[in-house]
C-alpha cells in the first residue's frame, strides 16, 4: 500500500528539489493532484513561488463548488484577503512570520478566535472562555498562518455523526447522504474538499479521528495536554484534546509543533516495528467488511514489522465509564443553561446532559478508577511494542439519521461502533493518529495508530513509516 511520501519532520524548511514550482503558483482546481506539503508550501510562498492570496483564492473556489457539503461555519472573505494579501507583503519585503506563512487553515467553531463569532453549533448560551482568542489559534497565527473561516460541527461537540439540527448536517465528501463524522465534521470535510489546507479540531472520544476516518484524511490527537486547550470550549476536561485534520502525516506533524511548542524531529523508527492488536476486543466489533479489509492490512504489515495479538481486558468497561464521565462533565460545562431550562439545545444533545446531571459521585469516581486501571494497562502494552493498531471506526461511514449497524456480532449503535472505538485513547489520554488507508464498501478505510504517552514524535514517525508502505 502507499500513501504520501513526505520529507522527516526534521528536514531543512526549504521545499524539495522534486517539489513542482507550478503546483505552488497554480493552485490546481483539479482534485486528483497532490497538493505539496505544508512545509514545501510556506518555503515557496516565503520565496515568492506563490502566494497566500492565490491559496486563498483556491479554498474559496473549493467552498463555493462543495457548498452543499457544509463544511464552513464562518467565513468573511474579504477580510481574509485583505489578511493574505498583509501576509504576501511581508513574504516580498522578506520577513516571513513563521513556519506557516500564508497558509490558509480552518478552525473548529468551539475555539475562540479574535474577530469570529463563537456558537459550537448551538443555539443554547455559553460560557465565558475567558479569552479573545485561544491560545492553540493564537499560536498558529503567530507563525504566520492565516485563520480565515470557522468549520461546522456537532453540536457543543456532544456526538460522532455530523448531524446538527441548528446548522444543518455535514455531509460526507465521497458521498453526502452518510455522516461525515464528528464532532469535527466540517474540519475534516474542509481537508478533503481543499477549503484551505489544514484544519484544527478537538477530539474528546473520537472528534478528530472519526472525521478524518469518514473524510480519508489524516487526523491526529496529542498526548493529553499537548496542546494548550486555554480559550476554547470544552466538552469534558479530562477528555478534550486539541488536534489537526491534515492531508499528510507531516502537515499534522507541523501543526502539532506549532501549537504544542515541541519539536518532533526526534522521532525515528530505526527497527522492525513491533505491533499490538487488541484482537479478543475486535472479536465482534468489525462489520465483515471492516473485518475483511483489517485482516488484509494486517497481513501485508506481516511482511515489514511484528504484529502480535495482546490483551487489555479494561478495554471492556471503557465506553460505559467513558460515557459516564463525559455526561457529567459536560452538564458541569453547561450547568447555567441546564438551570435555566435548557432552551436551544436541540433534544438529542439537552437528553445526554440531562442524564449527566444524574450521575452520582460514586459512579463518576468508580468510572475515574477504570480509567486508571486502562491507562496503567494500556501504558504496560506501550512499553513493550511501539504501538497498537486497529481500525479507526468498526464501520465505513454510516448513512445520515442510520442509528444501528450491522457488525460481526451482530446490531450495534452506530454510536458503539464508531465512538466506541476511539474513545478508550482519548479517554487515557494517549496520542493517536488516524490514517487513510484504501477503502471498504467503496468509502475510505481508516487505520488508528495508538503511541505510548508523551511519544508523539516517536508516533508521527511511525506514522510517517506506514505512509509509505
């Protein structure tokens, strides 16, 4: 199988001798051609190969063409051009800001950012975040990248499908009438669909991954507390991760650099990688052609690492305890609005909160003690094997309003085959990355990369590795 080849996260910041100087001053409307990556791309704008405008330009001629799928939130567009064209005057008087220079990037609407009104998909009031701008957004923009739009999402990110009833569902982009994921939705189909060139999401059980997963883009969640969260809504405070929905695995890399402040370059894979599948929790989880297309990818994994069956029982309890927790902390998050009735959030997201006003102190300290037992077992795993893999979601993109599916075992919810297997990492705060991988059924498949804690770079390059098998 083969990816993206891209250059190591430690490699010079000029653009490749291979990079094509046309592609970086002709933004290609054409879908099937690679776009460089981030670093080739701000090399060349800061070397006058092209220009913020010009790629700002593309992702507003990408909107108006996937306007049907909407991705975008917020968008002003001639204050976006009146920021790349600042950007592209400071590019020709050579004093480019930083490592992403005129990039054109979109932002979650739960993220404060100076200028852009703030709703998380809800009609409900919030909270005061306490800051203009969040710090994540505020560090991108630092080095030089141009915020230019607010992308859609569930509703106060409390769900994994896209569907909204205040801004209308985002659709998916390979083919509208499934979900496109969430809570990151329109992030990941902004990726996808070329509106802008990155994206910045959150991921509090699954938010960044299953987006990328349905969109076939990559999506990538930090180490708990990589990323600085200061400034934007949470979810549940002991969950929520800041990530990036990208095209590469080394443009997820960058931004990671940026908005954590930590370099990656350290990273390598210098050995036969070793591999952990969590098979006895798989059993029954995987539609049979989620199944089929895993055991394929495993069996071509053979040939090039080892891949070793291991067990991780607490696996078993997480998403009860995971949804214990979230629930809680997410009415806590909204206590003001659940006191005052409730009014604008729609009945799918007011239920869950309101059952989070139900849960006792013993059962959210009884789900905080499996969380501890699934860290320590999971970071046991981790010290011996450089990672665990398995499918991002257990089915291809549902259709929209599809609340059950057909898996090995049996019928699921779609909520238990999706979120269910992505939420035990985040809930254990572990950097995971979700990578494009072929397909099944005709929709992208999806591999889940799981590292060990604080080994994002190691991660990354691993990552990296399985883009060019």
């Amino acid at each position: 199988m083969t990816s993206h080849t891209t250059p190591p996260s430690g490699a010079p910041s000029g653009a490749s001798h291979s990079t094509d100087a046309a592609r970086l001053l002709h933004p290609c409307d054409d879908e099937t051609q690679p776009i460089p990556t981030l670093r080739e791309l701000a090399c060349g704008l800061s070397q006058g190969l092209a220009s913020s405008r010009s790629w700002l330009e593309a992702a507003r001629a990408a909107a108006l063409r996937q306007q049907d799928l909407n991705a975008l939130a917020w968008v002003d567009w001639d204050a976006a051009a009146r920021a790349a064209d600042a950007l592209d005057a400071h590019a020709r008087a050579g004093r480019p800001t930083g490592a992403l220079h005129g990039l054109p990037i979109t932002i979650k609407d739960l993220y404060a950012v100076q200028g852009m009104p703030l709703a998380a998909g809800t009609r409900a009031p919030l909270p005061d975040l306490g800051l203009a701008e969040s710090v994540a957004v505020a560090r991108m923009r630092a080095a030089g990248g141009l915020i230019f739009a607010k992308t859609n999402m569930h509703e106060i990110a409390l769900g994994a499908t896209g569907e909204n009833a205040w801004t209308g569902d985002v659709k998916n982009p390979h083919d509208p009438a499934r979900q496109a994921g969430g809570s990151s939705s329109g992030a990941g189909v902004a990726v996808a669909s070329r509106i802008g060139l990155a994206g910045l999401g959150s991921d509090t059980g699954g938010s960044v991954r299953i987006p990328a997963a349905f969109s076939g883009v990559v999506g990538f969640k930090p180490t708990f507390g990589a990323i600085p969260l200061a400034g934007a809504l949470h979810l549940s405070w002991t969950c929520d991760h800041a990530g990036p929905l990208t095209r590469t695995v080394d443009d997820a890399a960058l931004l990671f650099e940026v908005m954590a402040q930590r370099r990656t370059d350290h990273g390598h894979v210098a050995r036969r990688p070793r591999l952990a599948v969590p098979a006895k929790w798989l059993a029954g989880r995987l539609s049979v052609a989620m199944r089929a297309w895993f055991e394929r990818l495993l069996a071509d994994l053979r040939a090039q690492a080892d891949v070793i069956d291991v067990e991780a029982p607490e696996l078993f309890q997480a998403s009860a305890a995971y949804t214990a927790i979230v629930r809680a902390e997410a009415a806590y998050v909204h206590r003001a609005a659940l006191a005052a009735g409730g009014e604008g959030f729609s009945p799918g997201v007011l239920a869950p909160m309101q059952a989070g006003l139900q849960v006792s102190l013993p059962d959210y300290l009884d789900a905080m003690a499996q969380r501890e037992r699934l860290r320590a077992q999971l970071d046991a795993i981790l010290r011996d094997y450089d990672a665990l893999v398995l499918p991002t979601t257990g089915v291809s993109a549902p259709l929209r309003g599809q609340i059950e599916v057909q898996v090995e075992s049996g019928t699921f919810t779609t909520r238990e085959a999706v979120l269910g297997m992505t939420a035990p990492f985040s809930y254990v705060g572990l950097p995971t990355l979700s990578l494009p991988f072929g397909q099944v059924d005709g929709l992208p498949g999806s591999l889940q990369i799981v590292g060990a804690r604080d080994q994002d770079a190691a991660l990354l390059a691993l990552g990296r590795w399985f883009e060019g098998m």
